[in-house]
C-alpha cells in the first residue's frame, strides 16, 4: 500500500513530522504584539487564569479559556505560530464575567498567553505549553 | 491525618505477604507448603469502609506468566522513586526476601527459576475468589474496576468485548472507568456501558463538539457503606485521541482537566461526602502529580502504567493504590472514616497466586462457557519458544523482538516498528505457543500491518515524539505507554535531554550504517492511529512467521543504548 503525505503523518507511532519540535521563530513578533498591548509596562502574574490541554487532540482546533475576573481585555497570543495573534477580548462595564473560550489552531508544540489589562490599568499574564503530537500507544 | 501507626499497619499488612519460602527454595512443592490461601487472603479487618481494587485486566479470564518491567525510568522529580525502580532495587526498597513469592510476583529477576516454583498467576476465577472472600468479611466492600478491561485477547476482539462484560458482571463491580474500550468503537461502546448494572464514570470525558461533560458517562457516583457517604469519582485516560484511533470516537475528548476535577471534588463535599476516591486511568506519575494539585481527594486508586506497589504512595493527605495489570493482584484498602474525615488505612496487595488461590466454580463456568465456541482456534498450536517471551519494559522485550523479525522478514521490510504498549503476557522457555498466546500480545481493533517508505530524518522524528511522550519530566505531558520498539534499527537516547535532542546514532543494523536522514527506508509497522490503513492483521503476519520458524529463539537486544544522566 502507499501512504500520502498526510496519512504518514499519522501513522500511528508517534509521527509527527516538523510539528513535534518546539516553535520560536516568532518571538520578536510575540514581544511586539505585548508591547502593543501593554504599552510597554511592566507584566505581573496572577490574576488571570489560561486553561488549555496538556496535549492537544487535535492541533487544528485546540480548545482554550481564559478569565480574568475584573479584566478590561484580555489578549491571546500562540507564540509559536506563523502569526501569533489569536484574539483581544474586550469586556464592556455591564460585562457579567470577563471569561472568554474559543477554539485556535496551532502549528506546533508552543506557548499559548494570556495578557489581561485590568480595570486599573495594570496587567497581568498566564501562559500555558500546549503539546503537539500524534501520538503512539499508551499501556 | 494518616498517623505513623496508621502507616506502619499498611506497611505491616503487606509485609505479611512476604515471607514464604527461602531463598533458592524453588521447587513447585516447596513455594505450595509455603503459601496458602489463607496467607495470601489473610487481613485483619480494620475501620469502617473496604474498597476492592481491580484494574488493566486487559481481557486476561485465565491464569497468565506476566514479568515485570526490568527498565522503567523515571525522569524529573520521579526519577528513581517509585514505581521507576526494578528488580533487586525495588526488593531492597519494600523489604523483599529474595526468591520469595514476592519477588516472584514484583520484580523480573530469577523469573523463569521462580516460575517453576510459582506457576502462573492470575485468572478471573482466582480473582473472584479473593473478591467472596473480601466480601465475606466485609459485605458491603466497594469493588471498582480502573478500565483497561474489555480489550486484550482473542475472544474479546470476536465477542466485541461482551465477553469481559459478562465476566465482569458476574463479579458484580461497583463502578469503571475507561481507556481501551473506547477502541471497539463509539456505538459498541455505548452498547455496553448502557447495558451494565453498575456505574460508568469519567469526569473528564468530554463532547468534542461542545466541550462539556459527555452523556452516559457520569463524573462520579455516591455510595453510603458502613454509614459513611462516598463518592467515587471517575477518571478516564486523558490521551485517549491521541494514544488511540481518536477516528474510532470522534464524539468524545478527553484531557486530566484537573480543574474539573477539583470541581467534581468540590461538589461532592457539598453533597455531604465523607470520603472520596477516584478511580483512575491516568497513570501513576500524571496521579501523583494530580494528588498534589486537587485538594479534597481522600484515595486515588491509579491504573493504566500497570505498576504493583505493596505499599500506598502518600501524598499531602491523598493516598495512591497501585494495583498491577492483567489481573495478577486485587488490592484491598481498609479505611477508617469518621466524622468525614479519614482517619487511617490498611492496604494489601493481594498476589493472585494460581496454584494457591482455589478458582471459584461459578466464574469457572462462566469462563468456560465465553470461550467454549473458540477452544479450537484458542489452542491451535503454532510453534514453541526456547526464548522466554515478555514485553514489560521501557524498551523492547522479547516478544517485541519476535513482532519486529516478522515484521520484517514476512513484509519484507529494512526497519519495523512496533508500538510500546504495556499490556502481553509472557511466555516462559519451552512452551508451546498457542494461537491465543499470540492474540494476548497484538489483539485490537487496528491490527493492520502497514508498510511504507519513512525518510531518515521522519524516523528521528518518530523516536523523537514518542521518547517526549514517555520521557518528558513532566507526567502531564506524558502518555504513559513505552518506547516505540524498533526492528532492524538501533539507537542511542538520552533520556535527560529535551525533546529532539535525546536520540542520536540511528543505525541500520542490516549492514550496520549510520541512518541517512535524506534516504527512504522501508518500514513496516502495525497500530497505526491513521484511518484506513491497510495490510494484513499483526497476529497474521506473527503467526506465520512462528509457523515458519517451528521453535523461535532469540538473541538478546542489544540495538537501544540507554542514557540515563
């Protein structure tokens, strides 16, 4: 039998062609995209939560939440991607949570971030490594 | 919460499984006289709650050889704790007699000597005599299965799994949870779960589409015994897409979600629950780790890594039940719970001896009756094994071996893969190989043997990928299964290293050269993940390799060089 190209990336050992290494080529792009968002200030931690699989199931839609309670938006970022930007949530005054989910492709094992500004204007980050791969057998 | 003496009575309650014969002691008569139902069965009863552990029985009904890993690294915080320490290491460890029936049952050492005095363990007939007589003494124990039970043999692909689901009902579980039975299929599947009489739990099995809890599977189920209210919480294999054909259940996701699970604990503490298990399939370390993130978790019964540890790992105030696979050992826990709160514990590690261990007549007929129509085609001799067969380990074992030289030589292959999973009995020298025996260790819904041409530099990939899922030190990002076992390939990995750094020195082994990353080779594997696939089933191939080969013997493997920091 003959396989394509497509199908050998999934013969069933665990092939998972370029995807499987790590993705940094896009890292000025990324630290861009943050500057842009905070304006160049100072980042801290807590306060938003990014929740995403360990190991996607499947890379091209790859389920994500995040939640920032008090959040004024909140940017998501792939950071390995080609074009890291994914979305900016914008939460307006009457917004009942600022919880957002939706699903993004990824092109490889990376990053994902989560950059929320908060109601004061300070911001804080989350980011989570989302694992891509084919797969093999488990016990 | 668990006191010193708490502990030092779990500890003492298994060590009362050692003993028995003396070293070097190994004549069948003497391991006889030493062990007795009795012994094995022995535990002084203790508090108010009894749960039965059973997991990764993997479709074996009748008694099996099964050796334990001699490799099982750990890597990051886990390297060298347990369950990643083996053989003489792991005796030191517990306080293991060599050559005793322990060391028999938990480590790989001496295994053919100590098999002769032994014999065969497990069996579901043995299991359920240890199961009547845990409920003589405590009629209202919880018996939970961890999953991995309705896939592995010759009669559970022809049955479609009804014959592990007629098995097993006659044991009458309490509760399950899942990973392989996925595989027959969603609609099989469903079939199955609801047509049993006990509860099908999974608070992480997800709908795909909507990405919330899935119909059928409930995340948990509440149970009062001995006056006190528990809620067994479920936990599926969380890479099941991954891992398996996800092709095969498109509706369903899966992932640890820990932070569902913290909800689901959350819930059931509100609902008034005193105590609180989860029957798991994640594997030992994802477990470990998850004990010391979800508060609230009183015990974790742990499946899918198939390790047999006599005594509860503690973590926080969660303790980790291993039970081992194959139906070789049922785990008893004693707990005392009062005023919600769990109070102490008494673990056992319960061997199924075979031979000692009386078979209960009911399950006996009820085994019989699920293979009777297959007994012909169980029992076909093939060929003989002068080799000891056995798959256990992070690396090839013998029967991986044997797979990959039929690979090869019956496809006509330069390179084989086959795939590291932990499940497959073992064979020792001098047995017969039956057919069944060869169904024990390649049954499964995608059985196909491919054959295709893999580039060099997409088989560093493959090794690449599949030592990331096993050796990256974080368990959440493990599979928990083993190194892919490769035939006609060898090569150096260094565990410690990140991933696309830790193979190096592909070699061809037929001619002995370096592994050109721009040539293609001819591979040939089987298991694919891929839909459609196509090729003749594994067993197939394997069968008429051994029927060619008349009595198979293998040299030891020497191809995988293993770096270990």
């Amino acid at each position: 039998m003959s396989f394509t190209r497509r199908q050998s990336l999934a013969l069933g050992l665990g092939t998972a062609a370029a995807v499987a290494l790590p993705f940094r080529p896009a890292l000025a792009a990324v630290e861009d995209d943050i500057a842009a968002f905070t304006g160049g200030a100072e980042v801290g931690s807590g306060g938003v939560t990014l929740t995403a699989p360990e190991i996607a199931e499947n890379g091209n839609t790859v389920p994500i939440e995040v939640s920032a309670p008090g959040a004024a938006s909140i940017l998501v970022l792939a950071a390995g991607n080609p074009n890291p930007g994914v979305a900016t949530f914008n939460f307006g005054p009457l917004a009942a949570s600022q919880t957002a989910s939706t699903r993004i492709r990824l092109a490889g094992t990376q990053d994902v971030v989560a950059i929320a500004k908060m109601a004061d204007g300070s911001f804080a980050s989350d980011r989570k490594e989302v694992k891509v791969t084919i797969g093999g057998c488990g016990g | 919460m668990i006191s010193r003496r708490d502990f030092l009575q779990a500890a003492m309650a298994s060590a009362a499984l050692y003993g028995g014969s003396g070293f070097g002691n190994w004549s069948r008569l003497a391991a006889q006289q030493a062990l007795t139902q009795d012994d094995l069965l022995s535990f002084e009863k203790f508090g108010n709650v009894t749960l039965v552990h059973v997991t990764d029985i993997h479709a074996q009904l009748k008694p099996i050889w099964f050796r334990e890993p001699e490799i099982n690294l750990g890597v990051g915080k886990n390297k060298g704790r347990v369950p990643h320490i083996t053989g003489a290491e792991f005796r030191r460890f517990y306080g293991i007699e060599d050559g005793s029936p322990s060391h028999y049952a938990l480590s790989y050492d001496d295994f053919v000597a100590l098999g002769q005095g032994y014999g065969r363990m497990g069996g579901l007939d043995r299991v359920s005599t240890v199961v009547n007589a845990i409920r003589a003494d405590r009629p209202d124990a919880l018996l939970l299965d961890g999953g991995d039970t309705w896939h592995g043999s010759y009669t559970c692909y022809q049955t479609e799994g009804q014959d592990m689901v007629t098995a097993m009902n006659a044991l009458k579980p309490d509760a399950m949870t899942f990973h392989w039975e996925f595989t027959l299929g969603t609609q099989r599947v469903l079939e199955h779960v609801q047509s049993l009489p006990f509860a099908a739990l999974g608070q992480n099995i997800f709908d795909a589409e909507w990405d919330e809890p899935a119909e059928y599977f409930k995340p948990y189920e509440m149970f009062e015994r001995g006056g006190v209210k528990i809620a067994v919480i479920g936990q599926a294999f969380p890479y099941m897409p991954i891992a398996n054909p996800g092709w095969m259940f498109p509706e369903y996701s899966f992932g640890v979600r820990d932070e569902h699970m913290q909800e689901m604990v959350d819930e059931v503490r509100g609902q008034g629950a005193e105590l609180v298990v989860v029957l798991s399939h994640n594997g030992f370390d994802v477990d470990r780790k998850m004990a010391g993130i979800v508060s609230g978790i009183d015990v974790i019964l742990s499946g899918h890594t198939h390790d047999a540890l006599p005594e509860p790992v503690v973590v926080g105030e969660t303790i980790i039940i291993a039970s081992g696979s194959n139906g070789k050992f049922v785990s008893r826990v004693d707990l005392d719970v009062r005023d919600g709160q769990m109070l102490g514990f008494r673990h056992k590690l319960i061997p199924v001896f075979s031979d000692v261990i009386a078979p209960d007549p009911a399950m006996t007929t009820v085994i019989d009756e699920i293979r009777a129509p297959y007994l012909a085609d169980l029992e076909e001799v093939v060929g003989t094994t002068d080799s000891l067969l056995y798959r256990r380990g992070n690396f090839n074992g013998s029967w991986d071996d044997l797979i990959c030289q039929a690979l090869l030589e019956e496809r006509e292959a330069e390179i084989a893969l086959s795939p590291g999973v932990r499940w497959g009995p073992s064979l020792m020298p001098g047995d017969p190989i039956k057919r069944e025996d060869i169904w024990n260790v390649t049954s499964m819904t995608y059985g196909e043997a491919y054959r295709t041409e893999m580039t060099g530099e997409f088989l560093k990939i493959v090794l690449e990928d599949v030592g990331d899922n096993l050796f990256n030190p974080d368990p959440y990002y493990q599979q928990g299964g083993d190194m892919v076992r490769t035939g006609g390939l060898g090569y150096r990995i260094d565990i410690t290293k990140p991933q696309g750094e830790r193979i190096s020195d592909m070699t061809l082994l037929k001619t002995g050269e370096a592994i050109d990353p721009a040539h293609s080779y001819v591979v040939a594997g089987w298991a694919s993940v891929n839909e459609g696939t196509e090729g003749p089933q594994i067993w197939d191939v394997v069968e008429s390799h051994i029927r060619r080969m008349g009595t198979v013997t293998l040299d030891p493997n020497n191809s995988v060089q293993v770096v270990t920091g």
